[in-house]
C-alpha cells in the first residue's frame, strides 16, 4: 500500500508522528517520509532517535503558512494530518491561536494538497469533536467538517480526504498518565469527578486505524475504532493504589463522558469487526462504497460509558507495564 510512496506527516514529531513513523518504516519500502513541524529542536531529537535515517526529512514549517504547505507538498503521494493545538485549558485561553491552526490549518492543507496532487489524506480527530463542548472539540469538528467536504472541491484531480477519531492516548504527551506518575509522591491524586470515564486507546492501535483507513478510504468517511473505556477511578487506582484520591470538581470545558458517535451521527453509520465508518451526508457519496457494513439501531450512541468494553484495572496495570512515554 505504502511500498515507494512520499508521506508527509505533520506534527510528525509529537507522539503519534514517531510510533506512525517507526511503523511505517519498519512495514513498507518507502520512498521518503517528511516530518514537517514547528520546532526545530524536536526535529533534531527525531533525527538522533531514528538514527538519521536517509529516507526521513525534516520540514520546519506551520500549517497556518500555506505557502510553505504548498512547497513542502511537492511531490508527496500521502498527508497524514496530526499538527494540532490540543490542549483544552489552553486553547480555552487563546480561542483565536487554536482556530488559525486547526481550523484555518485544516483548509490550508486542503487546498495544498489539492492543487499539488496529493492521492491521500488522512487527518486526525478526536472524541472531543462530537457533541464539543469546549473550543478545542469545536475547532476539531470544524476540521472534520471541512476534511470531509474538501472531497467535493478536488473537482478533476484523485485526492481523497478522510478523517480518523479515537480518544484518550496511552503513550501520548498530553495524557493523564505521565501526570498522574509524577503526582504519585504527593501520596494524593487529584479526580475531578469520581463518576468520569474515558475511552483508551494504545498508539499502535490509532496507527493500525490509520492505516486501514489509507487502505480503504473511498473520501469523506469518519473511522472511529472500537476501543475500551475506563473510570478515571480505576486508572488511578492501577498507577498509584496508595495514593489517596481527591475529588477537585470538573473543570471548565470537561465533559464526564466522552462520545464518538452521537445519535445523529449514528443515522449514517456502519459498524466493523474493528471500527465504525461514518458516511458523510452527501449527494455525490454512494451508499454502496460499503456493501458489508451494518447499519446501527436508531438512538444509538457510541460514548464511553455506554461502551460494552472495559479496562479493569488488573489490564491497565499491565499495559502501564508495558507503556513508556514517548
């Protein structure tokens, strides 16, 4: 699928960029990968990591400057679209920083990728982006809106735009996770509501939905992957069982569940073995890209507490075992 393509990821030296990178060179003959991202000082830890790797290529560039997107696009087969702001405190307190990048960002790729001829563009999302309540789930829905109507403006050129979603990142920077580590000598780990649960998901299973939907992608689908939930309880029971747990309160812009499919969404869904499909409302996509999908009952909701899988915490604990932060 990927044997002497040019994939262009960017974000690519945040977390889900180097697993997605050492995968794909581990698996395919690729022609060339290249990292385009902001700071210059991660590209050169990327560089050491990968051991200067000839087939890897530094870009230092912004997804808000379409110029560089346009020049950085040259050539390239695939755009794996991960730069994104995404913390949600921070982007509460800077609206207008989060909308230049992720949603004027988004349509900059877009039309980069577009009018260089690039086949293939798969960008990522989050649960955050169904049913928002913050600014940083609302810019990602804007995303994904533009993402999969940007299948309508190719006009006579092949791209293919698709989306991917998923939640919470074992392994990711921005997880709770290492926070909690680190709190663990204060004896004490703070909850914001002890009734919280979130989906989880390991970085080698968002890089496999990746890659299915690269696979399979007609343009214009949603694929959300099927993984389990877990009460924000019981983590931090499996990181730090001696710690006490203190109850803060939820803060601004913090859901107490997490959703994937919302009951509207679930109208235009088809459901996998492994994942979802949400087919986008458009005239010019058929019905018939996906003859095997089951259709979902109405009222359907995909949310982490309604999921039928669960992490325990003896399975956490295991996989924390396995886990290094990246």
């Amino acid at each position: 699928m990927l044997n002497n393509k040019s994939i262009l990821i960017t974000g690519g030296t945040g977390s889900f960029g180097k697993k997605f990178t050492k995968i794909i060179l581990e698996e395919f003959n690729l022609n060339k990968i290249i990292i385009f991202s902001r700071d210059e000082l991660k590209q050169s830890q990327m560089k050491s990591q990968f051991n200067n790797n000839p087939k890897l290529r530094f870009f230092i560039g912004n997804v808000r400057d379409r110029e560089r997107l346009y020049r950085a696009f040259d050539g390239v087969d695939i755009v794996i679209h991960a730069a994104a702001l995404k913390r949600v405190s921070e982007c509460e307190y800077n609206p207008f920083e989060a909308i230049k990048t992720n949603i004027l960002g988004a349509q900059n790729i877009i039309n980069a990728a577009i009018d260089r001829g690039v086949e293939k563009v798969v960008a990522l999302s989050t649960d955050k982006a169904a049913n928002p309540i913050n600014l940083y789930g609302a810019t990602k829905l804007a995303s994904d809106k533009l993402f999969t109507a940007g299948n309508a403006y190719v006009g006579k050129k092949n791209t293919k735009f698709s989306v991917v979603r998923y939640g919470n990142v074992m392994g990711s920077r921005g997880s709770v996770i290492p926070f909690f580590e680190k709190m663990k000598a204060t004896g004490e780990l703070p909850i914001t509501d002890k009734g919280m649960t979130r989906f989880w998901i390991s970085l080698e299973e968002a890089v496999d939905l990746v890659l299915t939907a690269l696979e399979i992608m007609h343009g214009g689908e949603i694929y959300v992957k099927k993984i389990p939930s877990m009460k924000v309880v019981d983590l931090a029971t499996a990181i730090a069982p001696e710690c006490k747990q203190i109850e803060i309160g939820i803060r601004p812009g913090e859901k107490l569940h997490e959703v994937m499919i919302t009951r509207a969404d679930a109208r235009h869904t088809l459901e996998f073995e492994d994942y979802y499909i949400i087919e986008p409302e458009y005239e010019w996509w058929s019905k018939s890209n996906y003859p095997n999908g089951k259709p979902l009952e109405v009222g359907f909701t995909y949310s982490s507490n309604n999921n039928i899988e669960w992490l325990s915490v003896e399975e956490m604990r295991k996989k924390l075992n396995e886990y290094k932060e990246i």
